[in-house]
C-alpha cells in the first residue's frame, strides 16, 4: 500500500528532541536571563558576596588593639567592590547582592558620631583659625560612600525602594552632625541624589529636612554642624519651584527660613541661607516684604559681624523687590540702617553707610521720603557730631552731601526741624535740673527740721 498524499513528510532538517539537548537549553536560558538582569557575571558574582561580608566588619581607628594591617586589607577590598560595581549599568542588580551590599553600607555608615570637641556659635566657614575635626575611619567611609552614590545613581528607583526607606533617610540625615566636611559632602551628594531619584519620598524628605531646622532653632541645639549644607541641598530644590509658588513653600519660608536667622551660629551658614531666601523674593518679590520684617525682628542687640551680614543681606534682597514693596517696607529699613550706622562699633556703621551707595536702596528710601528723611537726617547728624571714628564721620558727610544733592530743601527742612527738636530737648533738660534741684534742696531742709 502507498503512503497518502495528504499525510505529513518527515523533514531531514529536524533532529528528534533528547533530554540533554532539553537540559542544555535550559541552561542557555537561565544564564542568559541572569546575565540580562545583571551586569555581573558568576566570577563576580561570588566575589562581591565575598568582599561584602568581610568589609561588614568596621573598625573604628581610634582602638590600639585593631590591627594596622587589617584596616588596610578592607580598605583595599572596599576599592576592589567599588572597582566592581563602577562600570554597573542601569539594570536590575539581583537582591542577593543588594541585600548584603546595603547591609555593609549601614554598618559601616550608621554609627554614633563622637562628641562635638568645638562650639560651632562663632565659627565662619572663611574662619582661617578654624581646623575641622576629620571622621577616624574617614579611610574607609569615603569608599563606602563612592558605593552607596553608584548605587543610587546607577540603580532604578524601584530596585532601590526596598533598601533606601524612611529608616534609611533619617540615619543619613542625622550624620549631617558630622564635624568632617568631607563626610558631610559626600552625604549632600548622596541626600541630593536620592531626593532626584524617588519622587514620591520629596515630601518626606523636606518635612525630615525641616524638623532638623527647627530643632536647631528652638531646641537649643546650636552646634549642629550640617546647617549650611542642608541648606545647600535646599537651595536646589528651591531653584526647581514653579511660579506662583505653593502655600507649602512660602510656609517653609515663612516658619523656617526666616527665623532661621535667629541663632548665634548664622556666620556659618548665612551664605546658603540668604541664596535659599534671595531666590524665593526672585520667583515673588512680595515676599520681600515677610522677610524684611523677620530680618528685623530677629536683629542682634551685640553680635556685631552678625549685623555686617544681614546689612548685606537686605541689601541683596531690595534689589529684586518692586515700588509697592518699597512703600511698605520703606521706613522700617531705613530706621534700622540708621541705628546700624549710629553703631560704635565701626564696621557696622560703615557697612551701613556703604548702603546708600546702593541705587536700587536709595531708590527705596526715596518712596517714603517724607517719613524716612527726618529719621535718617537726625542720624547723620549725630555722627557728625559726636562719632568717634573718623572714618565713620567721613563717610557720613558724604552720605550727607548726596542726600543734600537729591533733596535740598526737604534736607534743610529736616535740619531747622531736628535743630527745634534740640532746642526743645534742651529746655526740657534745663527743667528737669531745675526740678530735681528744688527737690534736692526741699529733701535737705526736711532733713535738717527732723535733725534738729
């Protein structure tokens, strides 16, 4: 019998399928899976397993029993994991490896910090007698560091989430007392990366930033040395704000920023605090007005370099402010200007003066002019008078002549009346000494009727 045309023809390509060839494709595909969800391969693999379980280990460069030469050995193992991970991709690392690799970060990271051996009050960061105290094991923690940020730049957000949480945040956020620069840079890079990465962790991330603030201003905590470097890593967050701004953001400004001028410490983080400030009156000029009159009303009655700077600050921030902010704020400013420069100490009152050398500031006091002039006269002339320096006095007679220039006849108006004003002072002084003589003379008579 023939075989029938419509059945099927055995191919002479196809070979019948063994269990070996089944098994081998098995394997091709499970490695080829791996090798797609990682850029590690199975040398590697079992390498990193084993330089993180000995870098675990931490040392802490201030015990005498710890032996030299292992310290060595896992700073030289911590460069042979960071060698390993630096060409990493963006892909997905196998928990295997983040598991343990993010465990030996903690450790090695999350430690208790030494007691603060400086008081951070009057430290500048252009103070040339200030020498910072360096992290101990600083030999180790940088690599550690150089990982965690591969880590998070390299990684997906949503391969990192199950590591970097809450907890996590929060023990990053309280190395920032760290009295080593160089650890709180490589944690404001850190901090900075991770904000760009896990967008929906920013509101807790400010809100954790901000409690930090705020326990500095109001806690009594005032030798917390990562002020100006979260402050730092606000000034970008700041700079990404749309226009018009959230009540959440003018709140941050108005409850933190502000008062955050009030400390002692303000030298060592002013520079970062006026450039998070200044950008807010950039994006909306009204909000000139709110810190103008914080400013004020945390003004130093004794801290003299304190008052050079936040002269120098609301200068930098009239700049940016319009006409109907100037008709508000006007008089106040210049009210505080003019006890800055009456000041004995000269710096302050030179920095002062100096002010009206400003067009935009001069621009300002012009739109209260009827209200600021008699203030600003009476203080001219009281230099003038009776200042010590001879360099204060010299700069007030040029303030005095510009002023004079611009408004003569409200100038010599302001003179006749702060000289009525004098004359009346003095005849009311004249009074009061002949009170007190009468008084004097009617106490002794008293005293003698009851002697005898």
């Amino acid at each position: 019998m023939g075989v029938h045309k419509n059945s099927p023809k055995a191919s002479p390509k196809q070979k019948p399928a063994t269990l070996k060839s089944l098994l081998d494709h098995d394997s091709r595909y499970n490695t080829s899976s791996r090798q797609s969800h990682t850029d590690f391969s199975t040398s590697e693999y079992e390498e990193i397993l084993s330089l993180v379980s000995y870098c675990s280990y931490t040392y802490t460069f201030t015990d005498p029993s710890e032996s030299p030469s292992l310290r060595n050995l896992k700073r030289e193992k911590l460069t042979k994991l960071l060698s390993i991970i630096k060409p990493l991709k963006k892909s997905v690392a196998p928990d295997e490896i983040l598991s343990p690799l993010f465990a030996m970060i903690m450790a090695n990271l999350f430690r208790p910090l030494p007691p603060s051996n400086t008081s951070i009050v009057s430290i500048s960061p252009d103070d040339d007698d200030f020498v910072a105290t360096s992290a101990a094991a600083w030999p180790h923690l940088h690599l550690v560091y150089e990982i965690l940020l591969r880590l998070v730049v390299h990684l997906e957000a949503k391969t990192l989430r199950e590591y970097i949480d809450d907890f996590f945040v929060l023990n990053l956020l309280a190395l920032f007392q760290s009295e080593d620069p160089r650890e709180r840079d490589s944690l404001k890079n850190v901090y900075h990366k991770i904000y760009s990465k896990f967008h929906s962790s920013r509101s807790f991330m400010r809100k954790a930033m901000n409690d930090v603030f705020l326990h500095y201003i109001f806690g009594g905590d005032e030798k917390h040395c990562g002020i100006g470097d979260l402050l730092e890593i606000w000034g970008t967050i700041i700079n990404g704000f749309s226009v018009p701004l959230k009540e959440e953001h003018k709140f941050f400004l108005m409850r933190v920023l502000v008062p955050l001028h009030r400390p002692k410490g303000l030298q060592a983080y002013h520079k970062q605090l006026a450039y998070c400030v200044y950008q807010f009156v950039e994006k909306e000029p009204m909000l000139g007005v709110v810190v103008v009159r914080g400013v004020l009303r945390y003004w130093p009655m004794t801290n003299c370099q304190k008052e050079i700077l936040l002269i120098g600050e609301l200068e930098e921030l009239v700049e940016n402010m319009g006409i109907e902010q100037y008709k508000i704020i006007a008089l106040p400013l210049c009210k505080q200007i003019t006890k800055c420069l009456n000041s004995w100490n000269s710096q302050v009152a030179e920095r002062a003066l100096y002010v009206w050398n400003n067009e935009r500031f001069v621009k300002m006091a012009m739109e209260g002019i009827n209200e600021v002039f008699p203030v600003v006269v009476r203080g001219m002339e009281k230099n003038i008078k009776g200042h010590w320096s001879k360099s204060v006095r010299q700069l007030t007679e040029n303030v005095k002549e510009m002023l004079e220039e611009m408004e003569p006849f409200l100038y010599s108006k302001c003179l006749s009346e702060l000289d009525r004003y004098d004359s009346v002072r003095c005849e009311e002084e004249i009074r009061r000494k002949e009170m007190w003589g009468k008084i004097e003379i009617a106490a002794k008579m008293n005293r003698f009727d009851y002697d005898s």
